[in-house]
C-alpha cells in the first residue's frame, strides 16, 4: 500500500439480503442465467453549468465528476459489487476514477479523489491529483485503484452519438460514464453521455432516474458557487 492509498478511508460495505430484496430475481438472472451489461447514450443541455463554470473558474471536467458521483452515491444499485462467494454487496460510499491526458506522450492516466459531499473540497482534492499526476506516463500512478471506486473518462476532442464499451467480465458491477465533447446546437450547448453498467445491478429504470437526476444538477448550478474557489 503507498502513501497515496493510504489517503482512503478503509471502504465499509453492507450484505444485500437476497430474501428481501425485490430485484433478487433480476440480479440472479443477468448475473447467472443471462449475463450482460448495456450501455445508454444521451444527449445533455450543459448550457448554464457551462456559464456558471466560466462565472466561477471551477474546472468544468470536475464539475462533471462531482455531480456524477453525487447522483451515484445516491442510489445503492450503482455502489454494488460481489463479495465473498459472489453475494452482491454495496458500498458504503464509492469515489470517482478518472482519466488525465498527458498531451506529450499522448498517453492517459488513471487517478482518483476521494469523494465530498462539499463540492468547493472535493474540487479542491481533485485539482490537486490533476495538477500532480497530468505529467506521468504509467497507467495507474497512484498505484492500484481502491476497490470502492467507479469509472470516468472523457473525450473531449469527440462529439458522439454512440459508445460502447467490451468489457470481458461479468464481476464488474460499477458504472462506467464516458463524456464527450459539448456543442452548439441552436441556443443549447448539448454533451454526450455514455453510461454503461451491468444489468445485474440496474434496469432501464435506474439508469433513466440517474440521467433526470444528473441533468437537474446541471441545470441547477448552485452548489458551484455555493463557496467560492
């Protein structure tokens, strides 16, 4: 473990009771039966959060990251992952992994921050992780990712309308968010966003209640100026 792991908090977790629980059909069936995740791209108006970004000089990439890891910690069927003989477990909190372009080598790295509540502290953290790994060349430069983490990219120089990622296993239950780059389109400035996730862990339902959500928090800027930077 280095220096930067030890940072996190040690991950709390609770046992799903498989007895009680109403999606337990579900989950048995695209976990064991027919194993699958599927991924949803949406388009969202970014328009004020953009405006409010440029107003208070946050960096709009952790912006983005912040609401997309309050929405997800909001919500257990994003913070799930298998346990012990495979038992589906959640998370107490979960923290975002995000991608850093180093422009030189043209390579990414993997980072994260440990999520706040408070977005003026995580921006904060956030920037700070930035600013010290933007310039590495390994993959994983703060070492393994914690194991209570989701994931995060962006492609920023891209505007698509599809995304969809292969991931060769059926043991991973945490979202995967893509974004790609905002455009002008009428008086709207519009973004893509890609949201892939097992079927196990969430329905079309889930993932639909996550994009309202998320696109309230983008329209509702608020909390970026709540405590200036």
């Amino acid at each position: 473990m280095t220096t930067r792991d030890r940072m996190m908090p040690v991950p709390r977790s609770r046992k799903i009771d498989l007895d009680s629980w109403a999606r337990s059909e579900h989950f048995a069936f695209y976990r064991d039966s027919l194993p699958c995740t599927y991924s949803v791209t949406v388009e969202l108006d970014v328009t004020r959060m953009v405006e409010a970004v440029r107003q208070t000089g946050v960096r709009l990439y952790i912006a983005q990251i912040w609401a997309l890891s309050t929405i997800v910690n909001e919500h257990d069927e994003f913070k799930m992952f298998l346990g012990e003989n495979s038992e589906p477990r959640v998370w107490e909190t979960v923290h975002p992994s995000f991608t850093v372009f180093n422009k030189r080598t043209e390579t990414f790295a993997n980072i994260w921050a440990e999520y706040n509540h408070d977005f003026s502290t995580f921006h904060e953290a956030a920037l700070t992780r930035m600013n010290s790994e933007r310039s590495e060349t390994q993959m994983f430069p703060m070492g393994d990712p914690p194991a209570n983490v989701f994931n995060v990219s962006s492609l920023p120089w891209t505007n698509f309308s599809a995304f969809n990622l292969n991931v060769n296993t059926w043991d991973h239950l945490s979202p995967i968010v893509t974004l790609g780059r905002h455009v002008e389109k009428s008086t709207q400035l519009c973004m893509p966003l890609a949201f892939q996730v097992h079927h196990a862990a969430a329905d079309g339902f889930h993932v639909g209640r996550f994009i309202t959500e998320l696109q309230t928090l983008f329209d509702d800027c608020t909390w970026l100026s709540a405590k200036e930077i």
